[in-house]
C-alpha cells in the first residue's frame, strides 16, 4: 500500500467552509474531491471516486471557462479601443508637429 501524505495549504476560511459545504451537499467531502482532481492532473486512474456526478463537476468548469471567454472578450475589445485612442492622439500630435514645421518654413 502507499505511503499516504497529509497535505496543507491556505485558503481563504470563508472559501474552504463555502468548499467543503459544497462538497457535502454533493455527496462526498473536500479531500475526496482534491485527491481526484490531483489524479487527474497527473493522468492517473482515481483511486477513489467521488459520490457525484462528474458531469455536475463539468458543468461548473464550461460555466467559469464561458466566464472567462466572456471577460476575455470584454478585456480584447478594450484594449482595442484603448489602442486605436491612442493612435487617433499619437496621429493627431503628428499632424500639429507637421503644421507647425510648415509655418515655421513659410516664414523662413
């Protein structure tokens, strides 16, 4: 049998209560879910399956990547927006300097 390792981080207390009530609630506990999650990372076969429904769990991550899509999305079409601001203003400054060489060599 493998040696098992107790295992600590930190978290936020509220969030690890929200957690483990959620993990309650779909029938399993924090550590079951943790645990499998690591496995899956390292491609492994779970050696303990959790008591829920991995679609739920599947649900959850395409609601957060559609979130992130979503902010994504938001976040690209203001920075262009920012970008193109500031190329109308760098243009802008150009055409001054340009009309400002220009009288300066009527004048000459």
């Amino acid at each position: 049998m493998k040696q098992k390792k107790l295992a600590t981080f930190r978290i936020d207390a509220d969030e690890w209560v929200a957690f483990q009530e959620w993990a309650r609630r779909s029938g399993t506990n924090a550590s079951a879910i943790l645990v499998n999650y690591i496995e899956e990372c390292l491609e492994r076969t779970p050696t303990r399956f959790p008591r829920f429904p991995m679609e739920r769990m599947n649900k959850n991550i395409d609601k957060r990547l559609d979130n992130i899509e979503e902010r994504l999305k938001l976040l690209e079409t203001s920075l262009e927006a920012r970008i193109q601001k500031e190329v109308q203003q760098q243009i802008a400054i150009s055409n001054q300097e340009f009309m400002q060489k220009n009288k300066i060599n009527e004048v000459s």
